[in-house]
C-alpha cells in the first residue's frame, strides 16, 4: 500500500513513465513530487489508479528539499545507458 515517501511510477497523463514520490494522501488521491518538475511545495494530485508503486520507501530526510528529491530519485529516472558526468568535470568514456 501507498505511504509518504513511497516512490511511484506514473503510468497515465502528461508525467507518465517517470518516477516520484508520494508526498501526501487524501482520499483515493495521492500528491506526489520529484523535485524538479512538480516541487514540494506544488505537488501534483493524482489517482492512485494510474500509479504503480515500487518497493522503494524514502526517508522522511529525504522529502525536505527539492534538491534532496531529487537526488533520491535520480538512480529511477536515468536511462538505461547513459552515464553522467563525474565531478570534476571529467566525461566517463
């Protein structure tokens, strides 16, 4: 079942195929965030019916700041392939 915190899979709607966290529930809706596009403090409502959840619970640490959602979803939301710069400002070949 869907808690605060949960990490969320949006399968309908503008923000499909792309994971968030749940960040209040309200009667059969959830309000779930990722920092960037929908930001803690603008939440977006969604029906629970066009989520899917994953295993993952973040920490209530976690949901303070954008910045730090972010970085808790990051691992969910690169694609498959791709490798980011490391700091420093050297590209991994």
């Amino acid at each position: 079942m869907l808690e605060i915190g949960s990490v969320v899979w949006a399968s309908a709607g503008r923000d499909k195929h792309k994971f968030y966290a749940v960040v209040r529930l309200e009667q059969g809706e959830v309000f779930i965030a990722d920092g960037k596009r929908r930001k803690l403090a603008t939440p977006k409502r969604k029906n629970i019916a066009h989520l899917r959840p994953t295993k993952t619970v973040l920490e209530a640490s976690s949901l303070t700041t954008d910045k730090q959602l972010r970085q808790a979803l990051c691992p969910f939301n690169e694609e498959p392939g791709t490798q980011k710069e490391q700091k420093g400002g050297t590209k991994l070949v």
